[in-house]
C-alpha cells in the first residue's frame, strides 16, 4: 500500500486498546482534518455484507459469522489469540482490503491534513515510511484495562491478552514524534487543550490554517 504523492501532511495516530484515539480523531476531524480511521474500515468489511465476509467464511468456516451474516468478533477473537497462525490468516483477508480503502479514501482527503488512525501502526512495520509524523495517545495500563470494560464489557484477563498483542507501551512512546496523555486523571478540557496545540502545529507544518468556525467546545479554538 503507498499513498503517492496526496498533498497533504500525513499524520499516524496510534496507542494501545482503550487509550482514547477515537476521542482525539474525532477532535481533529471537527478542526478540520481529514481523518481515515483503519478500524472503522476493518468493521466496515466485516459487517453484514462487507467485503470481507465470505473470504472469512471460507477460510474459517461459518462458525466465526453470526446470525446477522457479520464477523463474530468474539469467536474470532478466541482463535486469533489461541493460535498466531490464525491471526495471520486473517491479516492475509483484511490488511489488502483495508489497504486499498485507505488509498481511495487518502487520495480523496480535502481536510487541513490526514490522520490515518491505525491501532497496531508500530507493530505492523509497514506504517512509518508512509506518514510524516507519529502521534501517540498514552495512558497507563490500569487506565486501558477499565475504559474497555466499561466500553465494551471485555474481561479484564482478555484486555491484558489484547495488550499483551500490541506493542509495549515504551516501544509506542520511543517513536513517537507527538505524544497526548489521556490517562485517568486527564480532564475532557485537559484532554482538548493537548489535542489543539498538536492541531494548530500540524495546521502549520502543513501550511495551513484553521478553519475560523472549528471553534473548541470550551471556547479556546479561537486562542
């Protein structure tokens, strides 16, 4: 997957499971990025009729898709951490379909600049060549492990087997160009303020500015 030339600073947003990328991607979308996010495409192809579906039931079987016709997370979930060799199986199905959407959604970006949100961007090595800069959004572990529970009602044992996947935290943290801390004693306003200080100098390593109107929901987008 490349992106040719698109124009644009390219920006990879990562950090573990339940650190709080979304809430920042959706931020920087409000301010004017243009934010493609690998996991929404990933439940895009996996979702009832998803591009993904019968390429994961034939390699699977119909057990891993439920009564919908969509990707049963949860069966695929025990598989993949059973049994690497599963996981890369899957990885063979979804990383090419993901990839491909990626590059049609980037060459269409009209935002500020891009964010290609990406959870396992530093574990997959094939990411840091494609972006400009790395942002990481960092929380400690205990912080991680409760948010997805409460999100998602996951067990805390199958959390730790997630974080266990992924890089180390220290790992995420040494090659990150940009780090945003989202851990339990950071504030909404806290959270925000970070987020539009990196925002305003992406916008300026971009040679752009911000929109006027993308104004902070505590009054400081006009700062």
């Amino acid at each position: 997957m490349g992106f040719g030339d698109i124009g644009k600073l390219r920006l990879g947003l990562t950090g573990g499971i339940g650190s709080g990328k979304t809430q920042v991607a959706n931020l920087l979308a409000g301010w004017g990025a243009t934010v493609i996010d690998t996991d929404l495409i990933a439940h895009a192809l996996t979702a009832p009729g998803g591009a993904a579906i019968e390429p994961i039931r034939a390699e699977f079987g119909p057990l891993v898709i439920d009564a919908t016709g969509a990707l049963d997370r949860n069966a695929m979930r025990e598989k993949v951490f059973a049994d690497p060799g599963q996981r890369r199986r899957l990885e063979a199905i979804l990383h090419p379909l993901i990839g491909d959407e990626v590059v049609r959604q980037a060459a269409r970006a009209q935002g500020l600049y891009v964010v290609f949100v990406v959870p396992l961007l530093v574990e997959s090595g094939r990411w840091l060549d494609r972006i400009d800069r790395l942002c990481v959004v960092d929380c400690d572990e205990a912080t991680q492990i409760a948010r997805v529970g409460n999100r998602s009602g996951i067990p805390p044992d199958t959390v730790r087997r997630i974080l266990a996947a992924q890089a180390a935290r220290a790992e995420r943290l040494a090659l990150a160009d940009d780090v945003i801390v989202n851990d339990v004693t950071t504030s909404l306003e806290d959270l925000e303020r970070q987020v539009l200080v990196l925002h305003k100098a992406w916008c300026n390593l971009a040679g752009s500015v911000p929109k006027p109107n993308a104004v902070h929901p505590f009054g400081i987008g006009q700062q």
